[in-house]
C-alpha cells in the first residue's frame, strides 16, 4: 500500500447550494499518453476534441474531475463519452448504494468518501464523521470522477499520480486504484481517530450519558455505512470473473481490498464494544432507577407510620383508646417516633435507604 500524499488543496468555501459562475463543475482535466500529463486546459476545456485525441492515440487517456455538476453539464458530458442514461440519472440522485455497474464498456463505481471532524469531545450533538459520494466512470480512454461534498479531494491524488508515470500507463483504472487507496488509507486514519474517541468514552471519570454513547454509536453507524458496502465492490474487482482491469494493475488492487478488509473488522469491533458500552450505562441507569424508587418507597414506609396513628385519633369518634387519659399524647408521640426509627433501621439494614 502507497500512502499518497494526503495535504488537501485549499479552496475557497462556497455557501451552500451554491454553484459555480460556469456551472460546469469542472475542477480539473487532463489528457495522458503513456503515462505522462501532456494537455492540462483545466475547465476551459473543448471536451470533444480533446477525447477525440484520446482515442486517436494508442496509452492515451483522459481524466475528468467534476464537483456537483449541474444536470445540463452533466448531460453534456455524458453526450461525450458516451455514458448510459442510466448511470447519469444515478450521479443526480444524491443518496446512492454504494456499487458497482457495467453499461456496454464502460464501468461505474458509487463509492462513500468520509472525513474525520476535529472535535474536543464526544458531546450528545458531536459531529464525528463527515461523508459525500464519489462516481468514477471508466472507459477505454477516459475516467470521469464525480464528487459530491469535500470528504474527499483528489488534488492530492493527480499530484502523487503524476510522479508515477508507470502506473498511470496502465490506463484509466490506474487513476480509479489511485483514489480508492486514498480513500481506504482516510479510513484507517479515521478508524485510528474513532478508536481514540471510544478509549475516552469508555475511561471518562464521571459517568457518560446515553445521549453522548448513542451519538458515538450513529456516527459510527454512518462511518460503517461508508466503509462495509465497499467490500463487496473490491471483492468484485479482483475476482477472475472481473475482466475489466488490466494483469499489471490487479494487483494493486489486491492490496487496497486486504487493506480495506482490516478496516472493515475494526469497525465491526468499533461496533460490538460501543454497544456493550451502550447496554452497560443503560442497565447502570436501570439500576439507579431502581434504588431511587426503592427510596422513595421507604421514606414512604416511614411517612406512613405517623399519617397512619395521625388518621386514626383524627376521627371525631368519642371512644378512643387514651382518649382521655394524661399521658396519650406524649405515649403517641414516642410510639410513632420508636416505630419510624426501628422501620428506618430495617431499611438501613436491607440497603434499602
């Protein structure tokens, strides 16, 4: 595994919703031959041209990047390439399973990006995990990447990519293994970060709240969301069932899906002991309840001495014993006063109270 150079490329952020002055969403594109960037035009760019010299060159490539593109430039694009109706009306439905097509010859990947979010701790309203979708299409001499949200940026990736002309001569899946080993090495760091979290949760002084444990646990449910479902997509891609990728790069892949592999089971261990933790604070939760009531049950006992002998002499009945005799009221008093305290050593006794 090759740990690409993860500094993001700083932009400008832009109010939500809102779109760019050329509403192409193009962020960057390149044309390579043999491995090497010969074209850069970046967003002015004549698409058509430029992948008709693509195709008229033999190791020659493009690479398209797009940032939630508007349907009309999307719809050009995909007039372009060449790309299914189908697979375009999957990019502009936001939410999307994470997998992976074949429309005649070209392949397409939903992929789950994700972001780890600084925080001091864990609260009942952190936001721990960041996630956006990443499209990828592969063609014969194209690959076009569609992101959505800033949980992953790949300025970084065409960087690192650029050093290493002989793995991009293995073509567009070259740029495709490229970002999914940035994206599984930003699992395992988001992993190593949300082990932290848990330690914290687990070995905090005073007792954690059930609000704090289930926003643990629905962040780590959004993170496994993003991580399990890519599994089978790899598993798919290295299988010899899977003859899109070329011999020299199978490899590669291989190794990003045992890395992925590793995450996806400290992620189900992330799982199983956040649940423990859950059910721990809310069988201690259960239990305070419990001695709470048991409390309140006895302070009750207690009161109920003097409200009962209170009641009693309370009754306007001319026939009461000691009604009349000198001593009624202090022999009372103290018959409630023995009676609450041998009740109150009983429950002391029982750890009632």
């Amino acid at each position: 595994m090759r740990i690409l150079d993860a500094r993001p490329t700083w932009q400008p952020p832009r109010p939500a919703g809102q779109r760019r002055a050329d509403h192409t969403g193009i962020v960057g594109c390149d044309l390579f031959v043999d491995g090497v960037a010969v074209e850069t035009p970046g967003s002015a760019v004549d698409l058509r041209q430029l992948y008709e010299k693509a195709r008229e060159q033999d190791g020659a490539f493009i690479w398209l990047g797009l940032h939630e593109p508007t349907e009309a430039s999307l719809a050009q694009v995909a007039e372009v390439f060449g790309i299914h109706p189908l697979a375009v009306e999957d990019v502009l439905h936001r939410e999307q399973r994470v997998k992976i097509e074949h429309h005649e010859d070209v392949a397409f990947l939903v992929i789950r990006a994700a972001r780890y979010v600084e925080h001091e701790r864990v609260t009942a309203t952190s936001e721990i995990v960041s996630t956006g979708f990443v499209r990828i299409f592969v063609g014969p001499h194209f690959v076009i990447t569609v992101r959505q949200g800033t949980a992953l940026e790949f300025g970084s990736v065409r960087d690192a990519l650029n050093g290493e002309p002989e793995l991009l001569a293995q073509g567009p899946w070259s740029v495709t293994h490229a970002i999914l080993d940035r994206l599984v090495d930003v699992y395992v760091d988001i992993a190593a970060a949300m082990q932290t979290d848990i330690d914290l949760t687990e070995a905090a002084g005073t007792p954690v709240s059930v609000e704090q444990i289930y926003q643990l646990k629905r962040q780590l449910m959004k993170f496994k969301a993003a991580v399990v479902p890519l599994q089978r997509v790899l598993a798919t891609m290295v299988s010899k069932q899977f003859t899109g990728l070329p011999k020299g790069i199978r490899g590669y892949f291989r190794d990003v899906a045992d890395q992925h592999t590793a995450v996806v089971e400290q992620v189900i261990g992330f799982d199983e002991v956040v649940n423990a933790l859950l059910q721990a604070r809310l069988t201690q939760v259960t239990v305070d309840q419990n001695n709470d009531m048991r409390k309140i049950a006895s302070w009750a006992a207690i009161g109920a001495v003097p409200t009962t002998v209170g009641g009693v002499y309370g009754m306007n009945f001319v026939h009461l014993p000691g009604l009349a005799w000198r001593y009624g009221y202090p022999s009372a008093m103290l018959f409630i006063f023995v009676s609450a305290t041998v009740l109150y050593w009983l429950l002391r006794r029982a750890e009632w109270l």
